[in-house]
C-alpha cells in the first residue's frame, strides 16, 4: 500500500506501542488538520491539544514532527514508539508562565503593529492569554487567537514583525504546555522569549548583541515557576541556527 495522500492521511490510526495506560487505542491525525491547513510543518507549529487532568496525553505532533510530516506529504508509519515522561505542571505554574510569555511577547509587538497596523490578531492573542492568566481557563477564544497570531506571522512580509508574532503566537500557546518531560513541550517554555529576542535582533540589523540583551531581560524577569518548569524538562542541545543559539542560551540560563 502506497502513502496516503491528500485528506485520506489525516484519517489514518496512529497505533501507540508503549506502557498499558498509554495504550488508549488509535489516535486519529485530525488534530493535526490546522496544522495542514496552515502549509507548517509540524516542527513550525504549537502544540494546541488540551492538557489532560489525569493521565499524560500522547504528543502526537511531537509524533509527527519525528516521523517529517509536512503538509502535503504522505502520512505516518503506521506503527510509531512514543515514550513519555510524566511531570507535575499546576495550573499556577501555567499562570505564572502565561505571565512571563505574555511580558516577553508584549515587548515586540510594536516591531509587528508598525508593519501591519491593521492586522490586531497577534495583539488578540496576548489580550486571551491574560485573560487566561486571570481566570485559569484555557477557552476556544484562547487556541483560536494563537492559531490566528500564527497565521499573522506567515503573512506579514517583514522578518522582525514575523518573529514579534510568533513570540505572541507560542505566549498565547503557553499554557498548553503537557505534564510531559520532552523537547517539544519544553518549546511551551522557550518560545515567546526566544522569538522576542530574535525579533529585536533583526529589527536592529542582525545584531546579536541586541538580541541577546533581548533574552536576558526575560532571563532576568522569568519568575521561579518558570525556572522550575524548565528543570523538569530534557536539557537544550546547541544547534547551529541563531534561534537554536538563543534557545540554549535561554534553557541554560534558566536551570542556574
């Protein structure tokens, strides 16, 4: 049987082979529709599943983003081995990290206003996040406006107003971070500063020094909850882009 193409992929079980309680039956890869729709790449998009009560949920766009799906590309192995690693993530540590995200994003968000004074989706996005750091629910208002600010940022043609939304795209998506010790759910946690940071940087030329000055005022600002959150999680490897520089830079900073 060749690949599955088009909507066909989106409705092939994901089989989950991993310890009994996780072994909940197949998960469908309709959530991963907007993700499609958007033309991302799994790796480019947030994860926006709500996080569960009880049991850990499995990371099906971490998943995907492993098994390379992009939109338009065949769909997954049908066999795939998730292995997870449960944490505790209160509801006060989303707060706080909703806070911190959403201070970090506020920063930036004149680079995107100036070059679509129009476009109010990624502002929408930071006004629902602190909606949600004032009343603790995650409502659809909530994961709508971060998709939204998502979008904003592929449409604008400007490279600092394209990374100032997506700091208030990932601030808006913080507070789905999963109770899972993985790399991706630790991008909930570098997001919003890193993408801050590099927006700031290119705004001023590429300059490094602009944006690592960026990232240490959210170093500085991040509250304790925030540094604790990132102690649960899988340690940052150096990568070789800039945004990989500012992601280790920022995950080292924080569990000091």
């Amino acid at each position: 049987m060749g690949p599955a193409t088009g909507a066909e992929h989106l409705q092939r079980p994901l089989v989950v082979a991993g310890p009994p309680h996780l072994q909940r039956g197949p998960l469908h890869l309709g959530l991963l529709a907007p993700v499609l729709r958007a033309g991302l790449t799994v790796d480019q998009a947030v994860d926006l599943s709500e996080p569960p009560a009880h049991a850990p949920s499995l990371e099906l766009l971490g998943v995907a983003a492993r098994g390379g799906l992009r939109a338009g590309a065949g769909g997954l192995d049908d066999r795939q081995d998730v292995r997870v690693n449960q944490v505790t993530i209160s509801e006060e540590d989303r707060r706080q990290l909703g806070l911190w995200a959403a201070d970090c994003a506020e920063r930036v968000l004149p680079l995107f206003e100036a070059k679509a004074p129009d476009d109010t989706r990624p502002r929408e996005a930071l006004e629902a996040l602190r909606a949600f750091t004032h009343t603790g629910k995650r409502t659809a208002r909530l994961r709508a406006a971060s998709w939204a600010g998502l979008k904003a940022a592929g449409e604008v043609d400007d490279p600092p107003a394209a990374s100032a939304a997506r700091a208030a795209c990932y601030a808006a998506a913080a507070p789905y971070i999963h109770a899972l010790a993985t790399p991706h759910q630790a991008k909930h946690i570098h997001g919003p500063a890193i993408y801050a940071a590099l927006a700031r940087e290119l705004s001023a030329g590429e300059d490094a020094a602009v944006g690592d000055e960026e990232l240490r005022w959210a170093i500085g600002h991040a509250p304790p909850e925030v540094r604790a959150l990132i102690r649960l999680m899988p340690a940052c490897e150096p990568g070789r882009s800039r945004l990989a520089a500012l992601r280790h830079h920022l995950d080292s900073a924080l569990r000091r």
